[in-house]
C-alpha cells in the first residue's frame, strides 16, 4: 500500500472512532440505582443502567448485568 491510502485509513479510523464517542454522549441522570456487572469475570457496580449502557457503547461490548449493588463493588473502568 501507498503512504496515501495508508494516511487515508488512519483518517478514517479517527473520524469513526470520534463519532462514535459522540453518539455514547452521557444523557444519564446520577440518580442511584446501582446494578452489577461483570466485565472480565469480576463484578463491577454501575451508580445506574444507564451509565451501564454508555460505558456498552463506549466499548462496543453487551454486558450483562443484575439490579443492586455488587457484593464487591470496584469502579468501572475509564
């Protein structure tokens, strides 16, 4: 490949990469309503399902999830 369509890719990667953190924008209330996750086999307390869903379409992921607090609650990744 030429250094040009390299470049182009590379563009075009950045310009996805970016809309797609637009549209994973953070509407949620902060409102408590905690619910666990597991992410990598651990279970991580989300303050509510919404932010769950932003931190799913950050990540291109589909993470399931139970209503309450975790019994071990660490945060969730940035």
């Amino acid at each position: 490949m030429s250094y040009a369509v390299l470049l182009i890719i590379a563009v075009a990667s950045l310009v996805a990469c970016s809309t797609l953190a637009a549209n994973c924008g953070d509407p949620c209330e902060d409102d408590y309503d905690p619910v666990c996750a597991m992410l990598d086999g651990r279970p991580v307390e989300f303050l509510n399902h919404c932010k769950l869903e932003i931190y799913n379409c950050q990540h291109r992921t589909e993470t399931y999830f139970t209503k309450g607090p975790c019994p071990t609650t660490p945060k969730p990744p940035e």
